[in-house]
C-alpha cells in the first residue's frame, strides 16, 4: 500500500507543475519542447523521469494490493488496489486541467 500512495504523492504534483507551466512556456518560446529554455526542458524531463518512476512503482503497488488481498490481508489489499488504480487517472486529469486552464489564460 505505501507504494500505492508513494506513488500518487509524486504523480499528482508532477503533472501539476508541468501541466501548469507547459502551456504559457511553449507559448512564449514554441510548440516544441525543444524550442523551450534549457533549464525548462531539463525540469520537464526530470518531472517526467518521475512519473516514468511512479508508474512502476504504482504497479508494483497494484501486484502487492492483489497478493494482499488473496492472503488474508483484505483491507490493505483493497485499499492498495483502488490507490493504485485511481492515482495514474487523477494525476492525468489533474495534468489536463492545469494544461487546459494553462492554455486558456494564454491564449
């Protein structure tokens, strides 16, 4: 389960802070991210290196939830399987508002 959580605790801010910032910076500098500011592009690939990270261990955290939950550790099992399966959503629908209303304020 602390996997599961681990995992969304990186996931949600990660897509917030590129979300919120991808819209106004490819605005000002391009479309590409190669066309934005070096310090910017290298924040954006870590950013990404994180949710590359988080996924695995999200996944890792779903496997264990489902071994949990067929041994005897119902609760912890359970709960582990719904963060797991609920954090990459909310994080992506957190990415899209932040980038929608990123867009929307710059455009």
């Amino acid at each position: 389960m602390l996997l599961a959580v681990g995992a969304t605790v990186v996931s949600i801010p990660a897509s917030a802070s590129v979300g919120a910032t991808v819209g106004p910076v490819e605005g000002a500098h391009g479309t590409v991210l190669a066309d934005t500011p070096a310090w910017y592009s290298g924040a954006v690939s870590v950013l990404l290196a994180l949710q590359g990270i988080a996924a695995l261990a999200g996944l890792a955290g779903l496997v264990l939830g489902i071994v949990a939950a067929t041994r005897r550790q119902v609760g912890a099992g359970v709960t582990a399987i719904v963060i797991a399966t609920l954090a990459p959503l909310v994080s992506f629908g957190v990415f899209l508002a932040m980038v929608l209303g990123s867009v929307c304020c710059v455009a």
